[in-house]
C-alpha cells in the first residue's frame, strides 16, 4: 500500500487520528497518534521519538543505557502496508512502524528491524517461517477497585461461551474488518478466560497482527465496559494467560512444508527436527525473550500445561515444543511445532526473531533433537531427566535474562544495542518486583498486558 492509498483511506473513512504503534523492550504496546492534518507527510519521514523509550521499562522507569537517554530522537516511521481502520476506536487507524536513526537507517535497537534480519537469512536458504499465536486471556469487571473474571464456568464451557458471546461477537467482527484471520475460539479453563486462534502469516506480519490482535482484544473489552488481561497469570489462583507460537517453515514461494515429510510416521521432516533440535538448544535463553516478565513464571511451572521442562512430544501439553498430530487430508498443510513457553508480555518481534536464530542454529549444525518425551516430563525421575537432558527451564524472570544473555547465538542475532538495552530494561523489572509484594505484581501485569 502507498501513502497515497493510505491517505485516502483515511479520508474515506472519515478518520481524525492515525496511531503509530510500536512495542519496545518491555512487550507493552505503545502509540504516537498523527491527526489527519499532515499525515502525509508523517506517514512518508516518520514522528520524532526520544530515543529515551526504549530504555524504559513497564513501570515506566528510564534505565541507564548509553546512549537511550534525554539526548537524542529516532523517528517511527510505518509500515504502509499495516494500515488498518480501528474497529474499536472512534475515527482512528493504525500504522505498525520501524525505528529509524536519523541517517535514515534502522535504529539497531528496532525489534521489529532484528526480525527482518532474521527472516531474510532465512529466505538466504530459500524458505519463510509461517507462525501463527493462540492468545489466551481474562475478561473480567471491575469491582471496587479490584477485578473479578466474568464467569466461574469449566473449560470449554458453553455456558462461559454463553457469558462472553457479546463481547466475541464484537471482537469476532473487529478482527475481521480488520483482515485477521480467526480460526478458533472458545471458553478455556480459567474463570472468566478466553482463547482465540489467529491464522498463520510469514513471521513479520504475523508478528505485526500479533500486536493488532491484543490492541484489539483490550480495545473491544473497553468499549464494552469490560477488561481484559493478557498477562501470563492474572490473579494467583488463576489459570494461566500464554500466547503459543505455532510455527513451520515453508518455501518462498509457499508451495511446500518443509517440515512436512509423508514417509514418517509423524509426518517431521528432517528441516523440522533440525529446527527443532536448534529450539531446544536454545530454549532456556529463549525464554528470556518468549516469557520474559516477571509474572511469566508464575505460570511456567510443572503440571500447569505450559511446558516447564527441555523437552519435546508429540501431542504432550507439558512439553514447552509440541507436535501436533495431523489432520486428515491436510497433512502437509497441519505439519507444524507449538512453543508453549510463550505469553503475551513478550515482544512478538523478538519472540520470533530468536526462535528464527534458535531454529537456524540448528539447521546449520545439523542438529538431532532428544528422543521425544510422550510423557508429564515432572513424572520422569530426577536422575532420569538427567541423563536424558531434559532440564528445567528457568524458573524466574532473572534466570531466562542469565540464559539470555549467556547464549552467544541470540544475543549475537540481536546485536550489542538491542542486547544491552533489553536486558537493562528486563532486569529493572525483576529487581523492581522482587522488592514488592503480590498485589503489587498483580497490579502492574494485569493491566498492562
């Protein structure tokens, strides 16, 4: 799409602001909004930005980071192709945008910019990772200060579809008038939570609808006098909130699977178990990217169906990398990995770009992936999981960002800038709600995500 059609857009649909959405370090999604007067012209050289931004975390405490601080602007300049009319807000659109140093080229702290990088070294080897997020999430009332979920009801109740079915049909159209694919929805365990499945999409867009899809799950719930949460573990007692990344990888020009191999017997090709294998490997810092806030490991725990151990299965919900068995017909087509350990307080483009450089880790060493584990991993014993390597993951905000930052492969794929900043950024969090209570943490998740 061109300016020009972006701005024409805009005028068809009468709008008087278009937000520039970006999500930094700290996973939480922000906006510059440019009025319809001079839009043109921001949508062609971008809006100023205190470099400030991205050294600042979810409380919305600067960190010292050289070079992020008071002095200094990059410009958020869109994507046009990202242009969307916001269903859920007045006259108002929205751009998904890079973060441009002033000489006109990425800023090295762009997320979004690192997972470009990431998709192009794929596509060196002639193949585009399609990825896909099933967001779960609590939709709650507000009640005297505090949040109660909106039913009690069981897991895929009809009655919790029954309490919410005005809410999702809104959400429901929201998406689509907005060109998301939806393909699942229902009722799932916790009180008051959601689920819903978004079509899958090359890793750029995918992350892109990813953050259009929370902007819209919260924007719909407020319109309705509703609030939703996506954090990983909205109350204590509560059912926790992911966003599990189904991934494969196919040709460029989409006509193959190339994790799909029919002469097995669980359909993996060799791509797909090397990729895998490179995923493993790397899963500990993963995290660090993929779960990365500090209510994240309330909910990565054993026997909660979050994947808790460096493990993979076929069909096994507490492993963090799940094969899903093949549809009939659509074998190729359904040939694909999940990463459970995965929630909403990530960045999306840094969620996909480290599982890229996990993945092609594993490609180009020719990685073998362990022997699947078909069982609750929590139920091996100890010195068999030992032996076997299947290892805890890290079991709180500080030891994923220490997994992080000790993996040479993903913090060589982010680069000194983004690593530097990220890590800043994360640990002020840590250190800032390791000195809190719960409720504190409650508070400062639930509504920012």
């Amino acid at each position: 799409m061109t300016v020009e059609e972006v701005v024409q857009q805009a005028d068809e649909a009468d709008l008087r602001f278009v937000r520039f959405l970006w999500c930094g370090n700290d996973g939480t999604v922000r906006a510059k909004a440019s009025s319809r007067h001079g839009l043109e012209g921001r949508l062609r050289s971008g809006i100023g930005l205190t470099v400030g931004m991205q050294a600042m975390n979810s409380l919305d405490q600067l960190q010292p980071v050289e070079g992020m601080g008071p002095v200094g602007e990059v410009r958020l300049v869109p994507d046009c192709d990202t242009f969307r009319v916001l269903p859920y807000a007045p006259a108002t659109g929205a751009v998904l945008v890079d973060h441009v140093g002033l000489d006109g080229e990425a800023a090295p702290v762009c997320q979004r910019s690192f997972l470009k990088r990431q998709a192009a070294r794929l596509a060196e080897r002639g193949s585009v990772l399609e990825a896909s997020f099933e967001n779960e999430f609590t939709l709650a009332l507000g009640a005297e200060g505090s949040y109660r979920p909106v039913d009690e009801s069981l897991c895929f109740s009809t009655i919790g579809m029954a309490t919410s079915e005005d809410y999702v049909e809104v959400l429901a159209d929201a998406l689509e008038r907005q060109e998301i694919v939806l393909e699942q929805y229902y009722a799932e365990l916790g009180h008051g939570q959601q689920e819903i499945s978004t079509g899958h999409a090359p890793a750029l867009r995918a992350a892109d609808e990813q953050i259009l899809v929370r902007e819209t799950i919260r924007g719909v719930a407020a319109r309705l006098g509703y609030v939703a949460s996506l954090a990983p573990k909205p109350w204590p007692e509560a059912a926790g909130n992911g966003a599990h990344i189904h991934f494969s990888l196919w040709t460029t020009d989409g006509s193959r699977n190339l994790f799909h191999d029919a002469s097995r017997s669980d359909g993996l090709s060799d791509v797909a178990r090397q990729f895998v294998a490179g995923v493993l490997a790397h899963l500990p810092g993963l995290c660090g990217l993929s779960a990365p806030s500090f209510n994240s490991y309330r909910r990565i725990v054993p026997q909660y169906w979050a994947g808790a151990f460096t493990a993979w299965g076929h069909d096994n919900r507490e492993a963090p990398v799940r094969v899903p068995s093949l549809f009939a017909g659509m074998e190729e087509a359904s040939t694909n990995a999940e990463l459970k350990a995965a929630d909403a307080t990530c960045n999306p483009y840094l969620a996909l770009g480290g599982l890229i450089a996990a993945g092609l880790d594993g490609l180009e060493q020719a990685l073998e992936p362990p022997d699947p584990v078909e069982v609750d991993p929590s139920t091996i014993p100890a010195e068999e999981r030992e032996e076997r390597g299947i290892d805890r993951l890290p079991g709180t905000q500080e030891e994923a960002l220490d997994a992080l930052e000790a993996d040479e492969v993903l913090t060589g794929a982010l680069g000194p800038v983004l690593t530097e900043s990220y890590l800043a950024v994360r640990r002020s969090e840590w250190n800032a709600y390791s000195l809190q209570d719960a409720d504190f943490e409650q508070r400062g998740h639930f509504l920012k995500y």
